[in-house]
C-alpha cells in the first residue's frame, strides 16, 4: 500500500513540476523572440534615426562652410589678399564633399534628393557670381589711368618740339589748378564698404592751386615754349581720364552691387531649401521617435501579456502542486507510519524468530546432546531404536528450524557467500548418498547422471551448493511415492574464467498443476492444503532453492505435470579458477593440557549438563553454575582458562557476564553460547567484548574449535569439512579466504599481504607492550584499534576480542590492561608461528 500511494504522488507530481518548468521555458522562448525582434527592428529604426541626426550635421556643416566661404571672398575684396582665396577655395572642396555625402544619405528619398540637387545647382550658381566678382576686381587697375596719361602727355611734347636752341634760356612761369578734396564717408554693413572700396571717396569741392614752371634750355637749338594752350590740352586729357575713370568705378559698383544681390538672392533660396531640408529632417526623426516608442511599447505589452498569461498559469500550476504536496505529505506521514508498522512487524518477526530460535533450539539442542550420549552408551535393540527415531525427529525439527532462519537471513541480507574449491560429481554423490536410507525406506531409486563435460573442479559456495541439492532431493522424495528419482548434471557454458552448471532433479511424484506451479517458489507455499496435512513441511524449501540460485547469479525453473512428476532446473554460473592452498592433513595432537579449567554458565540445567558432558569429554576440567550472581568470588578462587556463558539467561545476561570479567581486569576470555542464530555474526560478539560464540546445537568438534585457540591448540577438522579444499587450512586458526579473494586468487599478493600483515604485527605488538607498560592507555588503545581490523579481516576473532577490550579500556584501568596483554601475548605466538610456517610453505 505504501509502495502504491509513493508511486501514485511521484507520478502526479512530476508531470505538473514538469509541466512548471515547460511553461517557463516556453514563456522564456518566447520572450526571447519577441524581445530578439523588438531588438532588430529597434536597431533598423536607430539606423534610420541616425540619418536624419547625420543629414542635419552635414546641412549645418555646408551651411557654416557656406558663410565661411562669404566671409573668405570679401575679406579677398578687401585686401586683395591672395590667402583667403586659397581659404575660400578651401571651403568650395568642402562644400562638394559634404553636398555629395548629403546627396548619397537622401538617395532614398527623392523629394530631400531634389533639394539636395537644387541646393548644388544654387551653389554652383553662387560660385559663378564670385568668380565674376573676382575677375572683375582683378580686372580693375588704378595705375593704368595714369599710364594713359603719361602716354599723351608725351605725345604733345613731341608736337612742341622745336630745332636746337641758339641760346641758354630760363623761363619761370605761374599757373592755377582746381585740386579736388573728398569727404570720407561712413558706410554701414559689408556691402556699403565693398561700396566705399571700389568706388572711393566723394568729390565734394575743389580747391585752386597756383603752380610754379620751370623751363630751362641748355642747348643751342631753338626750344618753343609751352603754351597755354598746351597746358590746357593737357589739363583736359587729364579731366576726360579722370572722368572715364569716375565712370568705370560706377560701372564697376553696379556690377558689384548686382553680383551681391544675386548673391544674396541665391543665398536666400539656399537657406530656403536648407531650412525645408532640416524641417522634413526633424518631421522623419520625430516620426521615428514615435515608431520607436510604439514598438518599445508594443513589445512591453507583449512581453507583459506573456508574463501575466504565464503568471496565472504558474499559480495555477502551483496551487496544484502544493495541493499535491499536501496530498503527499499525507501520504508520506501514512507512508512512514507504514513504514514504522513494517518495522515494527519486522522487529516482531525477528523478536518472534529469535525467541522460537532460542526456545526450540535449547532443549533440541538438549535432546540431541542427550541422543549423542545415549548412543554412547550400551543399549537393547528396542532401545536404539527408540534413540534413532529420537534422533530423526530432533534432525528433521533442526532442519525446519534451520529453513525458516535460513529464509530469514535471506529476506535481510545477512547471508554471505563463501568461494572454496569443490568436485561437483562428489558433492552429488554424496548428497545422493545422504539420502540412500531414506530412498530405502521407501523403496524407490535415485540415480545419478553426471555428464562427461562436466569441469572436474570449480570454485563456489560447496555449502549453499550442497543446500540446493538437498532442499531439492529432499522435495523429490517427500512428494514420490514409487518410481525413480534422477540427479543429474551438465555444462550448458563455458568461458575463460566461467562454467554455467545445469543441474536437474527429476522425479515421478504427485506433479503440481500448472496453475500452481508460478506460486509454488513463493514463502510458505504449498500445492494445496492436502499436500500440507498430508505431507508436512514448512513450503519454504523451493524458495530457499530460488533465492539461494539468485544469489550466486543464476536462474531456477520448474516444469511438471500432475501424476507424472516433478523435474526442476538449477542453472548457477561457478569460477573455473582460484587459489588453493591445499595441506594434507597431518597428525596433530588435540590433547587438552592437564588441568585446564573452564567454567560453564547457563541457567537451563539440561543444557548445562550437555555443555558440561561434553567438554569433560574433551578432557577439560569443567565448574558450571546457574546464574552469574556470585561470578566474581568464583572467578578469584580459581584460575580459569576461559569461560563459556549463555547469552539469554534472567537476571545477569551473558554480555552482564562479559563486563564484570572485564571489571575484574583478569584478561579472561569469554566465549557465547546462544540460540539465536539470527546473530550468527563474529563482529556482533567481537564488539561485545567476548572472544568467540558458539550457536546451539553444536556438537564436541564445535566446543573443541572454539576452546582450542584460547588454550594454545589447533581446531580439529570435521568431518564434513575434510573433503572441502578452500584457501582456509583445515585445522588453521586464521582464514584467507577474504584475502584471496581481495587479491583476485594471486598467490604472491597473499604472501605480499602476509608478510605486511606479520612486521605490523611484530611492530604494533611491541608498541602495544611498550605503551601498556608505560601505562599510556590512550597510545595502546590506538594501537589496539589498529590491530583489530587486521586481525578481524584473517578471522582470528578471539585475538580480535582481546584488542577490543584493550581499546575500551578506561584511563586508570591499568590492572585489566596487563592481564588482557598477557592474554594477547599467550595466544599471539601460535597464530604468528603459523603464519610462517604458511609463508614457508607458498
């Protein structure tokens, strides 16, 4: 249900989240185009208005030109200096230049284009007038009045002129002459000195003048004298000179006077035309102005019309998806109280497991241990009989028991897979084999078919392999009441590093019908309730198959027909190659040092019996009590090996036990005896503070292993594991399977990691010594925690223990640091010895 309303809100919410930001992108699009347009045509509309700005700048700039070159031409008049007609002819180039820049802009307007041509035409008309004026005032020459005088004042003397004198003679005479006075006046404006300068001054009077001639002959010839009527002669050359030239002045000046007023005539329809040029300038600039206010403002109420459309679609947008966040957050607090129910469920289901574990599991393990002695000892016929079914029963309920928490590792993920070299055809075989008396018993046969392909060696988890084989055959036989069952085996896939093993378990039972057989893999499933009462079981055993398949990476199937049989396909990929250290075993001595105590704590007096039996039988001095109440003077009265307690006990649990033995500071090693495998985890006990565990049931091997390491001996091989060949040495008390693994099956990188592994050891170790008897237990605890993950990953657990109770250690602590480095010291040297002997042999 929690799973269904999770899926339900993220698949309402993320379409409308996505839906949100479709909108902004559209609405971010489509601004971007609008606002991309407006800009263009803006920019189009700035090009035009920047030609009338341009236009205007060249009008005013031909205009100023215009009055410069007015100024340059009369200032020339004036003076009759010859650099302001080079400035004057300055200005002309410029004006060209400019009208030709204005005539280029107005291209596209014909009606500006025919004023620009028409104020060119009237500038060229200008110019035609100036260059008249100046020639004309080039062209005026006062000197060659009296030029002309001279000319006919020498041509009368020559008419005069007599033979030689015959003597010396002086003559004087006196003679009057008009002088003329003028009357400056003051003209006003340019045109009124032009005026004054081309005309001269007024003749107002004239003045007469006496003059004095002197005549003097130096000659014998004979001179005439000059006669009055000569002089007059003369004196009217000179007057009709000077009235010719009176008359070319006021010619002059009216041609002047005419030029300046077309001139200004023209000058006035330049401006004219100018100031209409300027007014359609300044009417387009402002009609522009308006385009571009309009186009700003259109684009602004687009843009805002997209922004409000958008707006209201995000609120919308919104106010839906906070209603749906509403909604999921009702849902996430249904959801997480599903979750705490679930948990809680699983906590109950675990709590539930732990405790059927624990309660089943302690007085099977009673009745089991009692089974084992009792066939110790001598009994009737009828007697070993009732043993046998005994026994039986407790098995098949240890194998219910084991299914169910072997389900439960499964569904939490706590099972972990092993990688050991095993022969396929033997562990069929044998499998097979375990299951002989009870095909007897029912008198059917199995048989055995291992294909000539099949690889003689891989590299897997034998265990779960073994599981498989088991869960299957022991399905096969339960369901086949007569007929044959077969196992057999192929290789369907090989490759360089793999092999997809099939094995098929085929069997001519009861069948399952065909709308049974997609459930028959779930929990607790059986055909039909018939089959339950009729046959038994949990409806576990092919779910384990399956997920125990899955978890190696392979696949299950089933194919079966009612009345006819059963067959079920196991395909699981296995490595083709691995290292192996194989050692054959060699004869060890098991033999417990004489005297060797141990004391055994469990408030279950049957168990306590077994445990007790048991270890006496390994040869170990064994003191037991119910209850750890008066733990500590038992523990200061005598001199203990280790201690074995039960975890679940009332009042002083086993990890109460593990604390006052560490509140004692004797460095005691304490191992757990627990049934609830649902903690079957070194780490778990390592953690604790206890130096090993052991789940119940277990048998003397089990004990012996675990007591072994603490009391300087070597565990025993069991019998199930002779046949196995892994990277773990059978009676070895470090493990490096991890370590293989690690180095990917390379046996120099094990050595490497060995010999690193043994100089950090003989380091920190003597660090450790060095710190503890310093009594810096801050140092040694750091030490300790960095030998602890060492060890923890080769499995020596119980020196694991040691570290970790060294690393707990309180400042002050002293005692207990000194026993626990005795302790470490003690069982350090057989672990380090073994080591290079191991080292010795790769």
């Amino acid at each position: 249900m929690a799973e269904g309303i999770e899926k339900s809100y993220g698949s309402w919410i993320k379409p409308k989240v996505l839906g949100g930001f479709a909108i902004i992108l559209i609405f971010s699009v489509v601004s971007i185009v609008i606002t991309y347009r407006g800009f263009m045509e803006l920019n189009l509309t700035r090009q035009g208005l920047s030609e009338p700005g341009q236009k205007l700048a060249i009008i005013n700039a031909i205009i100023t030109e215009i009055y410069g070159e007015e100024t340059d031409i009369r200032t020339y008049v004036l003076t009759n200096d010859p650099v302001y007609l080079g400035k004057y002819a300055e200005k002309q180039k410029k004006i060209n230049t400019a009208v030709r820049s204005l005539n280029r802009l107005t291209s596209d307007n014909s009606d500006q284009n025919k004023k620009v041509d028409q104020i060119s035409r009237l500038i060229k008309s200008k110019r035609e007038i100036v260059d008249e004026l100046i020639k004309l005032r080039q062209s005026e020459n006062a000197d060659r009045f009296y030029d002309e005088a001279l000319k006919q004042i020498s041509f009368a003397g020559k008419s005069v002129q007599n033979s030689k004198a015959i003597a010396k003679t002086t003559t004087v005479t006196t003679s009057e002459r008009d002088t003329l006075v003028s009357k400056k006046t003051s003209e006003k404006g340019i045109f009124g000195k032009i005026k004054s300068f081309f005309v001269g001054s007024t003749e107002v009077d004239s003045i007469p003048t006496k003059v004095r001639v002197e005549t003097r002959q130096d000659t014998i010839s004979i001179t005439p004298s000059i006669s009055d009527s000569i002089i007059s002669g003369l004196t009217d050359i000179l007057k009709q000179i000077r009235l010719e030239q009176r008359e070319y002045r006021i010619n002059l000046s009216e041609k002047e006077l005419e030029l300046l007023e077309r001139d200004r005539e023209i000058m006035e329809q330049i401006r004219s035309v100018i100031g209409l040029l300027e007014k359609q300038e300044l009417s387009s600039s402002l009609r522009q102005s308006m385009v571009v206010q309009e186009l700003v403002s259109k684009s602004i109420i687009k843009v805002l019309a997209l922004g409000a459309i958008t707006f209201m679609l995000l609120l919308m947008l919104l106010a839906v998806i906070f209603r749906d966040i509403s909604r999921g957050n009702q849902y996430r607090v249904q959801l997480f109280e599903a979750k705490q129910y679930a948990e809680r469920l699983l906590k109950v289901k675990e709590q539930f497991l732990a405790n059927m574990s624990h309660e089943i599991r302690t007085p099977l393990s009673a009745i089991i241990g009692i089974t084992r002695q009792l066939n110790k000892t001598e009994l009737g016929d009828k007697q070993k009989e009732f043993v046998n079914t005994l026994s039986s029963s407790a098995d098949h309920l240890l194998s219910v028991i084991n299914d169910i928490l072997d389900y439960s590792k499964l569904e939490s993920g706590q099972l972990k897979l092993e990688n050991s070299r095993f022969e396929p055809k033997q562990i069929i075989s044998d499998v097979a084999t375990f299951f002989t008396p009870r095909v007897n018993d029912k008198n059917l046969n199995i048989l055995v078919n291992i294909d000539p392909s099949t690889p003689s060696e891989l590299w897997g988890d034998t265990f779960r392999l073994r599981q498989i084989l088991m869960n299957l055959l022991s399905n096969a036989i339960k369901f086949t009441e007569t007929g044959s069952i077969i196992v057999s085996a192929s290789l369907i896939k090989k490759t360089d590093d793999f092999a997809k093993l099939l094995i098929t378990v085929a069997d001519t039972g009861v069948g399952i019908p065909e709308e049974q057989q997609a459930l028959i893999f779930e929990e607790f499933t059986q055909a039909d309730s018939g089959v339950a009462r009729k046959y038994g079981g949990t409806g576990l055993g092919l779910t384990i198959v399956k997920k125990l398949t899955e978890l190696q990476g392979g696949e299950v199937s089933l194919n079966s027909t009612p009345n006819e049989g059963t067959t079920v396909k196991v395909l699981i990929p296995f490595r083709l190659t691995g290292t192996s250290n194989e050692i054959r075993p060699t004869l060890v001595d098991y033999t417990i040092p004489e005297g060797t105590r141990i004391l055994i704590i469990d408030d279950d007096d049957v168990n306590r019996l077994i445990v007790v039996e048991m270890a006496k039988s390994l040869g170990f001095v064994v003191d037991s009590i119910s209850n750890a109440e008066k733990l500590e003077e038992v523990i200061t009265q005598n001199q203990y090996k280790a201690i074995l307690t039960d975890i679940q006990m009332p009042g002083i649990s086993g990890y109460d036990v593990v604390k006052i033995v560490e509140k004692l500071e004797t460095g005691l090693p304490v191992i757990a005896i627990t049934a609830n495998s649902m903690i079957d985890n070194p780490d778990h006990f390592t953690s604790q503070g206890f130096s090993g565990y052991l789940i119940k049931p277990f048998i003397e091997d089990d004990l012996f292993n675990a007591l072994a390491p603490l009391v300087g001996l070597q565990k025993r091989v069991r019998e199930k594991d002779k046949a196995q060949k892994t990277s773990k040495t059978p009676n070895s008390q470090f493990d490096l399977t991890d370590i293989f693994r690690f180095a990917g099956g390379d046996n120099a990188s094990v050595k490497l990691i060995l010999i690193s592994f043994l100089d950090n050891t003989y380091k920190n170790s003597d660090d450790l010594n060095k710190y503890i008897k310093e009594k810096d237990l801050i140092k040694s605890s750091e030490i300790a925690h960095k030998m602890k993950s060492a060890f923890n990953q080769f499995k020596i657990y119980h020196i694991a223990s040691l570290l970790h109770k060294i690393e707990m250690l309180e400042p002050g602590k002293q005692r207990a640091a000194f026993a626990y480095l005795d302790e470490f010291n003690r069982q350090i040297k057989p672990i380090i010895k073994e080591i290079r002997n191991r080292l010795e042999s790769m």
